[in-house]
C-alpha cells in the first residue's frame, strides 16, 4: 500500500478524488508496492486542474501529473494517446497516458500521466536542435494523417477547426453582439467589434477560397500547439519530443497548428523555423505556398480563434448583465488594433522545399 494517500488532494473539494486515489494504487504497481506520498503542487493554479504528485514507490522516486477534465475531452485525449497517434505510428510522441477514470456522477474524469519534468520548449531563447525536434514531429503528424481513414472519428470527438471554425464563431459573435445592451456600448465598442466581425464576415468567400487553394489536405491537428504543450526530453538516442494537452484535438488544415506554433516565437525566428516546417514536410511531398499566402491563411485563423472569445463575454452581457464581459470584450478589441502579420516581411527570405 501506499501510505499517504488519501493526503492527496485533500481538503480541495475536487470531485472524484476518492476514484483518483484508487487508480494511482493501481497505477503505481498496485496493492504489492510499498510506498509513499510525499508531496503535491499545483501546476495550474488558476483552473485548479492540474497537479504534480511525488511518491516513493518501493524506495524510488516516482512523479505523476493529474488533471481533471470534462468526460468529452479526457475521451478526445484518451484517443489521441491510445489510438490516433498509434495509427500512423507517433503513440511515444503524444501524450504519457498511464489511465483515467470518471468520477461516479460523470461531471468529471481524471488523467494520470508521467511526469515529463521540465522541458518544455522555451520559445522566448530558441534552441535550434530542439525546436527542429518538435517540428520534426509536428510534421509527421500533419503529413502521416493527411486523409487519413480516422478523420471522421477525429472529427466527431474534436470538431473542425477550419473554415467552417472560421464561419461559424464570426457567425455566432455577431448574434451575441447584436444582442448586448448599451452597457456594452461604451466608447463605441459594441459597434467596433460588430463592424469588424461583419467584415470578416464578407471575406468569408476569398478566405475559404484562399483555404481551399493553399490549406493543403485535412489532418489530425493538436488544436493548441503552444509552446508549453511541447516537450523536447534528452533520451540516449537524442532528443525526444512529445506533445501533451490535446484538449483541442480536431480536423483542419495544418496552418491551424502552424500559425499558433509560429507565433509564440518572437518574429524575428519564425522564418527560420517556418524553414524548419518547410524542410520536414517537402519528404512527404507537400509544397507550402509563399508568405503573403501563408500569412493570410494565419489570419483567417487567428481571427478565428478571436471571434471565438468574443461570443463568451457577450453573452455573460446578454444573460447575466456581468460586468467582466464589457472589460473582456474591451480588451478582445485591443488584440484586433494590435495584429500583426504572423511572417513580417523584413524577417528572413523564403526559403522552398
């Protein structure tokens, strides 16, 4: 047994955490080893979601992360680990899936994985070698699951973060806009943001088009593809890369996860690591287009993804009168006045497959 272990999470008031402690018995050689809790630390402290656990299982130090999900996403991520990325043969590039289990109610469920320690890809000082090891596998990904037979599944349990991504959030934002009371309308903000949105919306035609002609194939995308969601772990044959958190796991054109993954660099290396991209993909024979046409790809996605997170604010206005909806949406329209193209066209030259 392991002593110590209903300490877990004590005192937190987080649900099925009584099912979480049977499965780390389980998990960590069950009922035969001989161990205990030592110590617990919060990774995500805002979500409260999150959490490192250290043990001494049989007189060896052993560290898991837990985190506690929605049932439909702790499913998406269970098939990202045990399923889709086994299918094109990257299972030792995902996520350390060790189990899971649904709290009783079914609100929520756990994940128990390894611990991958401290190597997350740091993009604010670049490493060369190490970057090339996470887009290497990125790439892989992109190519190896290109019309892939597993995209509808894919589809089903993640959603689409294409065009149709695009379209539907500009869509949606408008119908919550238009609906906001004046409060709101302070400083012309309302009116701001519907007329940007009402633009986007008008492009939707060149922008699915432009989709269309340079997106490339649907594939697996992780939907997330942040730099803290990338792992770049020394091993005895190199550099080994992972990718966790695939919460946002869907189907859409690779330029979804680029575009996110570029820019969490300063722009002064993503032409060099778009070479990177360029060079891992050109084996499987994919050609990217150039960077105006990268860029307005990026575009349509990142504004995607900002007419996503107008829809919430507005319509904690429309329901509940909340007064962090005017400060959100007021802080959404700063992002518009501050984008900027993803490739600046000073940075670098293009460099093709």
């Amino acid at each position: 047994m392991i002593e110590g272990l209903e300490k877990v999470l004590e005192g937190s008031d987080q649900p099925g955490v009584a099912e979480l402690r049977d499965l780390l018995q389980k998990l960590l050689n069950g009922h035969e080893a001989s161990g205990r809790f030592l110590e617990q630390a919060t990774l995500q402290p805002r979500g409260m979601r999150v959490f490192r656990l250290r043990f001494s299982i049989n007189g060896r130090p052993r560290s898991v992360v837990v985190k506690r999900l929605k049932p439909q996403i702790a499913r998406r991520s269970e098939l990202a680990a045990k399923r889709w990325l086994p299918a094109i043969r990257l299972g030792g590039g995902g996520p350390p899936l060790l189990g899971g289990v649904v709290e009783p109610s079914g609100a929520c469920a756990w994940h128990v994985y390894d611990d991958l320690g401290e190597h997350e890809l740091d993009p604010r000082e670049p490493d060369r070698e190490r970057v090339s090891a996470a887009v290497e596998l990125v790439a892989q990904m992109h190519t190896r699951f290109a019309e892939h037979a597993l995209l509808g599944e894919v589809r089903l349990h993640g959603g689409d973060l294409g065009i149709r991504f695009y379209e539907s959030n500009v869509r949606d934002a408008i119908y919550a806009l238009e609906a906001c009371q004046p409060a709101a309308q302070q400083n012309g903000l309302r009116d701001r943001l519907l007329h940007r949105l009402c633009k986007l919306r008008d492009e939707l035609p060149g922008r699915a088009q432009a989709l269309a002609e340079w997106g490339g194939p649907e594939t697996l995308l992780h939907g997330d593809l942040w730099a803290i969601n990338v792992f770049v772990i020394p091993s005895a044959n190199g550099l080994h890369a992972r990718l966790i958190d695939w919460d946002h796991a869907a189907v859409g054109p690779a330029s979804y996860d680029l575009s996110t993954f570029l820019l969490r660099f300063p722009s002064e290396h993503r032409p060099w690591v778009l070479d990177l991209y360029r060079q891992a993909v050109a084996g499987a024979g994919w050609r990217l287009p150039g960077e105006r046409e990268l860029n307005l790809l990026f575009e349509t996605h990142e504004y995607a993804r900002i007419a996503n997170r107008i829809i919430w604010p507005a319509i904690a206005l429309v329901m509940d009168g909340a007064e962090w909806g005017a400060e959100a949406l007021a802080e959404i329209d700063g992002w518009f006045e501050q984008f900027e193209p993803v490739l600046q066209p000073q940075c670098g030259t293009e460099v093709t497959a």
